[in-house]
C-alpha cells in the first residue's frame, strides 16, 4: 500500500518537476518496494513461528487439582 502511494506520489513530481536526476524516481520506487517484500515475508515468517510456538506449547485442556476413586500411579499419560 505504502509503495503504490509513494509510486503515484513520485509520478506526479517526475511530471511536475522533469528537472530530477536521471534514475531518481526508479530506484526510490525499487527501494521502497524492496522494503515492503521484506516486511511482508517477515510477516509470514513471524506468523509461521508464532504457530510453531502455540503447538510446542500445547497447554493442557484443563488442569486437574484432585482425582475421586483414582490414584495418582493409575493415571496414564
């Protein structure tokens, strides 16, 4: 998003002010949506992590204070 809007944005001042450095205006826009593909991937990749870390942690369904008729050596894990 952040890249269309700069790209519009140096359009227009490439249209208005033709005097800029030869280049100037393709490689802000390379830059920029270089910086948006690494921020889109780190975001994937932090998602991936996050599913990893939420499956290792794997909390129990319910935690058990006290058995009736059971003891503790019949459990089975």
């Amino acid at each position: 998003m952040g890249c269309l809007a700069a790209s519009v944005y140096y359009v227009i001042l490439r249209l208005l002010q033709p005097d800029l450095p030869r280049g100037f205006v393709s490689i802000q826009l390379l830059i920029l949506f270089g910086i948006g593909l690494n921020a889109f991937l780190l975001g994937i990749i932090g998602e991936y992590i996050l599913r990893i870390y939420r499956v290792l942690r794997a909390d129990p369904i319910a935690i058990v204070e006290r058995t009736l008729n059971m003891q503790p050596n019949d459990l089975k894990l």
